[in-house]
C-alpha cells in the first residue's frame, strides 16, 4: 500500500517533563509543521529538541497541550498508523547483534534481498555486501561500524521505511566534514516530497529550510524562515 500523504503536524502549547526532572524538558511549545515543509531545529545542548522529535513519535505524551497531526489528535492513531506516516533517524542509532538483512528489515519487514541491497547502494554501504553480503553478522560477535556507517545504516532504514515525514536527529553528528557533505547531499535527494524536520547544530545549509524554529530551555526562541533570521 502506498505510504499516506504528507500531512500537517502541529504542536500546540505542549509542555512535558520528564518524571526525574524537576524542569519541564518542552515548556509550552507551539509549532507548525506544514505538510511538505522542511524544517531545521537548532538549540544548545539539553534545550529539549530530541524530546520534542519523540514526543511526535509517542515515545512518551505531553502532561499538557495537544500534538495533532492532519488536524486530529497523535492519541487518536492507532501505533501502525503512526508508524507508517513518519521515518526517524535517531540520535543514537541501534546496532543489532544480528546479520545486516535483520538489521534493515526491521524498518521494511516485506523488503525484498534486491531491494534492500539496492538501498544500501544509494546510501553508499555497497562496501557491507562484500564478504558475506546481507547475511554479514553485524554488531557483537561481528563487524561493528564507523559513526559515518551508522548514521548511513539509519538513513537506509529511514529509507526502506518510507514515510513521508521524515525526522533527523542530528544526522551528521561527529562526522567529517566531507562525510558530512555526502550524507547531507543523500538526504536532500531522499527527502524530496516529504515533510522533514531536521535537528542539527550546523548553521551552513539552512537556507534550504522553509523553517528554521531556535529553542532555548524547552521553550521556541526565534523561527522564521532564513531571511527573517
Ligand atoms: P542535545 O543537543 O545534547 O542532543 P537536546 O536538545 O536533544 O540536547 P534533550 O535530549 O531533549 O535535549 O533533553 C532535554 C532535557 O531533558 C535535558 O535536560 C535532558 O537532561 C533531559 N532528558 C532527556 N532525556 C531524558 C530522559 N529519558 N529522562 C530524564 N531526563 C531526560
Ligand atoms: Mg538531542
């Protein structure tokens, strides 16, 4: 079945703590994101922005304001729909003790051998075919991967997925500045028609956001579009 189409996500006044922490992570958040937008997230570390990416995933609920998306409620999903309308690039990509085919899978679990290995072509990982090819053990007791090659591995699976709201955190994180280049080069291709919201620190580049939304303590500080800013 064809993935939904893109749709409008909108925060309204959403405020969450985390149950440890004595100051609310999101402080009365409010933020549209229009259905095929691109938008970048900036913020110091600790601000809040990886909580407000999950918080649109359900990882956990707001203690108060709404997160709706095409005009209803996340609550009012059921966990496949929301899964099928949105692809996460996490901060922290999980490796599994487990072959590369298993590792891919779990985002597209009818994906086919040609389609997962052309996949892994697009996202420049060919080099993992070689040797055992998807059946390669990945994780302990098998190869482990660069910081580069994770960030490619979730973008594979953000791909295979193929939603289309696609969410980045930090996607080029500890990465060199030309492995920066290609992945970000990826990115701009795969995303296309489809709803991004992006974290990221790096200031170069955001000209090519619809939006650019700066947080500070869990509250929105500034956003606008490149020139406003
Ligand atoms: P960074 O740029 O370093 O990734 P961030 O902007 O993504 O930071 P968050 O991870 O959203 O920040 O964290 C916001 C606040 O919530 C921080 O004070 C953090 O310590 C706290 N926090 C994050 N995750 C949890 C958690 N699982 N339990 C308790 N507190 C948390
Ligand atoms: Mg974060």
């Amino acid at each position: 079945t064809a993935a939904p189409a893109p749709a409008a996500v909108a925060f309204n006044n959403v405020s969450f703590r985390y149950s440890q922490q004595a100051q609310p992570a999101l402080d009365r958040v409010s933020l549209t994101l229009n259905a095929g937008e691109r938008v970048a997230l900036l913020g110091r570390t600790g601000c809040g922005k990886s909580t407000l990416l999950q918080l649109l995933t359900r990882a956990w609920d707001p203690q108060s304001g709404e997160i709706t998306l095409a005009g209803r409620p996340l609550a009012q999903y059921s966990e496949d729909a929301l899964r099928a309308s949105m692809s996460v690039v996490p901060q922290r990509v999980h490796l599994f003790s487990a072959t590369l085919r298993d590792n891919l899978l779990l985002a597209a679990p009818d994906a086919s051998d040609a389609r997962l290995a052309d996949t892994l072509r697009q996202v420049g990982l060919d080099k993992l075919l070689e040797d055992s090819g998807l059946n390669s053990w990945l994780g302990e007791g098998g190869r482990q991967l660069s910081g580069g090659e994770l960030r490619r591995l979730a973008i594979a699976r953000a791909l295979l997925h193929d939603a289309p709201m696609m969410l980045l955190d930090e996607p080029t994180e500890g990465l060199d500045a030309e492995t920066e280049q290609q992945i970000l080069a990826l990115l701009d291709k795969v995303t296309a028609n489809k709803t991004v919201l992006m974290i990221t620190h790096r200031l170069r580049g955001l000209a090519d956001f619809n939006q650019i939304v700066v947080m500070d303590n869990g509250q929105i500080i500034e956003s606008g579009n490149h020139d406003e800013l």
